[in-house]
C-alpha cells in the first residue's frame, strides 16, 4: 500500500471466540465504567464525561479501552497529537508533503485532489469499532494523528514519535466553539458562547481541561525531545519554513542542500498555507466521516490567523483565562504570548 493510500484500510475479522469473549469482557467494562463515571454538558452532544482526568466522549471512552487492547504500534510510527481546534489540519498537510516530497510533483500534487484529513487515519475513529481498523499493511512510516492526552496513550507507544501542535488558548476556545456549533446535534438546544467559556474555564470541553492535554505532552517532550516534537501554532505561522525543516529533520529525512537550493521547502509551504487550501475546490465540497459523524470539509478551514479572540472575548474574559492559564503553567516553563 502506497501512503497516499491510507484511508483504505481492511478490517481484522474476527479470528476466535477467544477474540469475541475479550471483547465482551471489555463491553463489561465499559458500561460499568460509565455508570461511575463523573457526567459535565457537552459541546457536540449532551454529555461529556471525565475518564481518568479528561472529558471524553462516551464512544472514544470505549475507543481508548479497545485502543489499549488491540492496536499494535510499530517503533517507526509517526503521530500527530493535538487538542482539538489548534492546527491540526494544516500539520497533517505539512508532515504529509513532507514526507512523500519524493511522490509527488508540486504542480499536480496529492492534496490537488484529496483532504488534509485524507492524509491521516484518526485513531479515535479506527478504533471506535471491534475489530479495530487493521493497520499492518500501512508502509512504513505510518502516520496517525490523535486528540487523546499523552496519559491516556498505551504504554507502548513511548517508542514511537510525536509531533505535538498547541495554539493559544483563548484562540483555541473560539474556533472550537465555532466548530463544534456547526456539528452539534440538532435535538439539543443552541450552545452560547458565554457557557462555551464558563465550561473551557472548568475544563470541562472535549479532551479538556486544555492545560492538562497540552502540559502531558509539553512534560513528555521535555524528558524525550528526540521523540515529542512540541511546537506552537504561532511559531509555524510567523516561521514556517523553519518549522517544516524542523519536521523533516525530526522525522529522519531532512532537506538536501539540493532540495533547498530548488526551493522544495518554500513550495512546501505554499502547498499547505491557508490561502491555498481553502481555495481548493477539493476543501470547499464532500464531508469528512469520522465514525458516525459527518464533517463538511469547509468547515476544517475557517480563519487560520492568531489573535480572532479578541472578537468574541471581552477584557474580562480575556483576564479570566489568562489568569487560569498562568496558574497552571506555572513552573513549567511554557509559556503563551497574549
């Protein structure tokens, strides 16, 4: 399989009762789980809940358990983590035309004719289901990207890379309260964005609390910076030339002198800008599945500038967050321009 083949993945059937009998045990849990569990409103549907520290949806709950149980990861794999809203999109189009340079001419390029998100399988989605997508005929790199926090990741994955996308928070809040309004479900009532703030400022939004998901990854780069890639969403804009040569380089294929000297990274980096990927016609019709829901692929390319947030945040609020980032950063070394 070519990697521009990615979303075709065969399924693992089903090879034993031993199999099925596992997997039931696993249903047992979960629905016990559930029950326990701590419940808080949701953006997207009614409910979130918090799993082991963080407010997940009830089917990436089972999403994580069967994750834990079943997914194999290879020493070779790449994964593009983030919280939600924070650049996901853009670095699934960099890291992917990077690493396939050689695939691919520039003026009839894979991303001409399929979505960023085409590029990834969400990991989430592929394990939503028994059996779980399999991923073995995937060649080497794979690429998967994931909002999970690193805590909730088996343990097996700390051999393989990641690449890591934060943005600032208050930007974060704002597109996700956009995002989330569009694919929210009809039967529940509009989500205003005075109760998205309130329930961001708790924590309580999908994989939050936000300074828990980004500090899991931001410690774990720290202790293993030839494994966790940590950038901003910030230093990719102001800088994404040099972000991209810190991509390649951090995944074990870096620019030639020939490479540069021909301008690859600059024709990179006009591939996967904003301006040119929302003007494709590919991003601006069709939907995006990602398990039951279904996404327009528009709604993936909204402003992309740093700073909307002062739009929609009153000082008051912008104090608020401020103030709950900085305590929780506190002592860690990260840090948010404003």
């Amino acid at each position: 399989m070519s990697i521009s083949d990615q979303s075709l993945f065969p399924q693992t059937p089903v090879e034993s009762k031993e199999h099925e009998d596992h997997y039931n045990k696993i249903c047992e849990d979960y629905n016990h789980l559930m029950e326990t569990l701590p419940k808080g409103n949701g953006w997207r549907a009614k409910h979130l809940y918090n799993y082991n520290g963080f407010w997940i949806s009830p089917k990436y709950i089972k999403a994580n358990l069967l994750l834990h149980a079943y997914f194999k990861p290879q020493p070779t794999d790449i994964f593009l983590a983030s919280f939600m809203k924070s650049g996901t999109t853009w670095l699934k189009a960099l890291i992917f035309s990077t690493l396939t340079r050689h695939l691919y001419s520039f003026s009839d390029h894979y991303l001409h004719h399929h979505g960023p998100q085409s590029t990834f399988p969400f990991l989430e989605s592929e394990c939503e289901n028994f059996p779980i997508t399999d991923f073995t005929h995937m060649s080497s790199p794979r690429l998967f990207a994931t909002h999970f926090p690193r805590t909730l990741l088996p343990e097996s994955m700390t051999s393989c890379k990641f690449v890591y996308i934060c943005r600032e928070p208050k930007d974060v809040l704002v597109s996700k309260w956009v995002f989330m309004n569009k694919i929210r479900e009809k039967d529940l009532p509009p989500f205003s964005f005075d109760e998205a703030f309130d329930l961001f400022c708790e924590g309580v939004s999908n994989y939050g609390p936000f300074w828990e998901h980004v500090l899991s990854y931001w410690r774990a780069s720290l202790e293993s910076p030839e494994k966790i890639l940590f950038l901003k969403y910030e230093e990719v804009k102001r800088q994404p030339e040099v972000v991209v040569r810190r991509l390649a380089a951090f995944m074990g294929i870096p620019f030639m002198a020939e490479e540069v000297e021909k301008g690859v990274v600059e024709n990179i980096v006009k591939l996967c800008s904003f301006e040119n990927l929302s003007n494709l016609e590919v991003n601006k019709k069709g939907v995006e599945k990602f398990g039951t829901v279904e996404v327009e692929n528009r709604e993936f390319f909204r402003k992309g500038e740093i700073g909307d947030w002062r739009n929609y945040l009153s000082d008051e609020m912008k104090q608020r967050i401020d103030g709950i980032i900085d305590e929780k950063f506190k002592g860690s070394g990260l840090i948010f321009g404003s």
